[in-house]
C-alpha cells in the first residue's frame, strides 16, 4: 500500500512538472529544417534516449559476463 501512494505522488508530480513545461521550443537538426514542439516532449524523448541506451549497455555487459562463464566453465 505505501508502494503505491509513493507511486501515485510520484505521478502527480511528473504529471505537474509537464503541465509546467508545456512551452514550445525550437530544435534545430543538423541536417533537417527547424522543428518546433512542446518542451515536455524534448525532455521525454531525450529522457527514453537515455534509458533504451542504458539499457542497452546494461545488455551489452551482462551479454559479456554470460560468455565469460561459459567459456571457463566448458574450456575447448
């Protein structure tokens, strides 16, 4: 029950700070023309940028360990 009101302020919370955060702002590509969109938008795609590249990374590294213990495990 505790887990879930701290889940529930915590969505009010991320649903105030985009409420706030609703102002347009230009992003200027390298090689596109300008785009003009909602600042809370920029800071999610930017925010789930991130985390699929941890998670990638996350991947990465726990692929590596895998292969590791397998190779001392069953030497050829």
């Amino acid at each position: 029950m505790a887990k879930l009101i701290i889940y529930l302020i915590l969505a009010i919370a991320i649903l105030l700070f985009a409420l706030q955060n609703n102002v347009p702002v230009v992003i200027d590509l390298i090689f596109l023309p300008p785009v003009q969109m909602p600042m809370i938008l920029v800071l999610a795609l930017a925010f789930f940028s991130g985390f699929i590249a941890a998670l990638f990374s996350v991947a990465r590294i726990t692929m590596k360990k895998k292969n590791r213990e397998q190779i001392e495990y069953h030497p050829k």
